[in-house]
C-alpha cells in the first residue's frame, strides 16, 4: 500500500458534507475516493480527512490521508486526481506519507473563517458562498465578543450532538472580526462584507456556526456580552442562538 497526505479546496454547495454515506456520491469523501478507485483500478483505497466539514460548507485546505495500493509520484497523483475529480473540488498538494500520520489527531490546530455581508439584501452572484443579512450590527461589541472566545473553554453550548467525543473543552488561540472591501469589477461582484476567523485546537460538531449565530445576536442586542461569559466558564446546554447557515464557511487551513 501506498500512503499519501493531499489537500483539498472545495466549493461544499452540491454536497452532503465530506463524510462519505451509504445512501449518496454526493460527499466530498465519496467523490474523492470514486476518483482514486478509478485511478488505482481498485476497491482496496482509504481516506482520513483532517475535518468533517457539514453539508454546504467550503474548503480552502482540508488535510486527507490517502491509502491506495498504487505506487505513483505524488505529483502524478494530484494530475489524476484532478481529472477525475469534478470541477468544484480540486486537489492542490500530494506529497509522500506514512501510515502512522493521522490527520485528526496529529493536527496542532485548524482555522476557519465564515463570511457575511449587511448588505441588506442577497446577491445573486456570491449566495452560495457567503450570508447576507438586513439588519445592522454593533460590530464592536461583535469584536468585543470575539476576544471572549479566546483561551480554554468548556463549549458544551455551542455544538450540536453528533459524533462521539471524548471532552467539550477547546483552546481557541485567535478570534477576530474585520471588514473586506474589493474595488473596481470585484467591488461588484463582491459586496463589502465581513470576515470572522477562528484559530483553535479543534472544534465541535457546528462549534464555529453556533459562535457566528451568537455573535450575530450580541450585535442584533439579543445576547449581551454578559451572556457569553457565562455560556463559556458555566455552561447550561442552552444556545444562545441559531446556528449559521452553512453556506457563509470556510475551512481554510490545518497545520501539524
């Protein structure tokens, strides 16, 4: 067998989520592994991704481990992969591995980011890649909050039941909120909206979505600051908000 870690961008619109399931192909996981049993010519493949991102969400840098029982350069694998592949999903980096490398629990940490505009209404052009809302927001309380995030917390209320865990406790090491503008024909086709980003040791099932719902809320004057504080050191199992659509998330990178 041959061992390989790739990364893989992602639009996440056409599909149920990475994990692969029995009753579809329309999973980033099924789609990648039809593609490597065609290359390979074999059933005999397995695939590990660093994260099981939702149905709906993007990627800019999900981690796989590969496992075929085909011998090729690692640059000849992401070729064939990527003509294979379909068009909304795109091998960017191979390179040689080993079996014992897991890219779950190997992983030191992951970045996410989640976009929305306050445009005030949809945009044709980026709704399957962003949220637009029609309320105005404190952002500054919305930045106050994020800086709430940071550290070790227990997030028992911001994840749904899902996967089996073995703690609810996560280490958030950045978490922040700024404003993108794009000018001339991007400025068009882009609205001016914003970027929330989240570095932590790992998240919960929904974990980053229930943070942008709460942080939404905090800037509606739904939830106070007050609120969140205590969610985060004496957590009840209640939300605070709904969770955000998926279409506005992005996980972007995982480093080892």
């Amino acid at each position: 067998m041959s061992f390989y870690k790739i990364i893989l961008r992602y639009k996440g619109t056409q599909y149920q989520g990475w994990q692969k399931q029995p009753h579809t192909s329309q999973t980033i996981q099924g789609q990648l592994e039809k593609a490597l049993k065609k290359i390979s010519k074999s059933d005999e493949i397995h695939t590990i991704g660093s994260g099981r991102t939702d149905s709906g969400v993007h990627a800019l840098g999900q981690v796989v481990r590969v496992q075929i029982p085909l011998e090729l350069g690692p640059l000849s694998l992401l070729k064939a992969l990527n003509s294979h592949l379909p068009n909304d999903i795109e091998c960017i980096h191979s390179e040689n591995s080993s079996e014992l490398f897991n890219p779950v629990f190997d992983a030191k940490d992951k970045t996410y980011k989640y976009l929305f505009s306050l445009s005030g209404r949809r945009n044709a052009l980026v709704d399957d890649s962003m949220t637009c809302l029609d309320r105005p927001m404190d952002i500054e309380k919305m930045r106050e909050a994020c800086e709430l995030f940071i550290g070790e917390h227990d997030f028992t209320d911001f994840y749904t039941v899902g996967t089996d865990i073995s703690s609810t406790v996560r280490v958030i090491y950045d978490c922040k909120l700024h404003l993108e503008k794009q000018q001339g024909f991007l400025g068009e086709v882009y609205p001016e909206h914003y970027i929330f980003e989240v570095k932590g040791s790992g998240f919960l099932k929904q974990m980053v979505r229930l943070m942008v719902g709460t942080l939404w809320n905090i800037g509606l004057g739904k939830v106070e600051l007050a609120d969140l504080k205590m969610a985060l050191s004496s957590p009840s199992g209640a939300k605070l908000a709904a969770v955000a659509p998926s279409n506005g998330l992005y996980l972007c990178e995982v480093n080892y």
